[in-house]
C-alpha cells in the first residue's frame, strides 16, 4: 500500500457499489416521474375524481422520491468509495462540477416533491366515504 492512500473498507465498497447499481437506473426512474406527473395533471386537468387523482399523487410522490434517492446515489458514486469514510475528501470532491450537477438535480427533484406534497395531494378518497367536510378554494375558471 502506497504511504498517504487510505484503505476503503469493505462496508464503503459494498455502499458504493450500491449506489452505482441505483445511478445506473437514474435515467429511468426520472421518466418514469414524468410520466406519472404526466398522467396526474391530466387527471387534474380534466378534473377526475378524487378516488383516480388520489393513487396518481402517490404514484407521483413515490416516482419523485425514487428519482431523488437515484440522484443522490449518482452524486455518492461521483465523489468515489473513498468519499464514504473519509469526511474530507468527501468534501473536496463535493466541489467539483461533477459532483455540483447532481447535487443541483437530486435538491431540484426533492424541492418537487416536496411541493407535490405540501399543495398536490387531493384529499384521500376515504373522507369522501365519511362525509367529512374539507375546506378548499373556490374553483375559478380560467378562460
């Protein structure tokens, strides 16, 4: 072993090469969050019941947290297996503009589906059943 090379460690392989596997899948997981947003503001759109729009944003947020978690594996597996034991070479290499993209992508995906939460998610069909009153705006028509 060369003097100043530190020795990954066995758990930091098996963590990086994990977080390769899952980046490798980024390209999917992200269209398959279009096309579930795709599918929801339809479903907005056209003003489908609240029993179709409610499994849409689900199936939107769980699209979005896949993307975001694929997006910050990319960046782990940017920095390198030493990134995962060694603090700061980790942070040297969150400097780099390698790294820089895919923070700025998975923070872009979380910051979506973090508003998808906070004002997408219709009520859930459930107090339809109920007869539960819940308050919401007055529709507008935008002509």
């Amino acid at each position: 072993m060369k003097k100043g090379r530190t020795k990954i460690s066995a758990d930091a392989e098996a963590s990086y090469l994990a977080d390769v596997a899952l980046a490798a899948r980024f390209d999917e997981l992200l269209a398959r969050a279009q096309v579930a947003e795709q599918d929801f503001r339809y479903a907005q759109a056209t003003r489908a019941p609240i029993s179709v729009q409610y499994p849409l944003a689900r199936d939107l947020d769980a699209a979005l947290t896949d993307a975001t978690h694929a997006a910050y594996a990319a960046q782990r597996a940017e920095i390198g297996p030493a990134g995962y034991g060694d603090r700061i070479y980790r942070r040297k290499a969150k400097a780099t503009s390698a790294v820089h993209r895919w923070t700025d992508e998975a923070e872009r995906l979380l910051t979506l589906r973090e508003t998808h939460r906070l004002t997408g998610f219709p009520a859930r069909p459930q107090t339809e059943a109920l007869g539960v009153e819940i308050a919401r705006l007055p529709d507008e028509d935008h002509a």
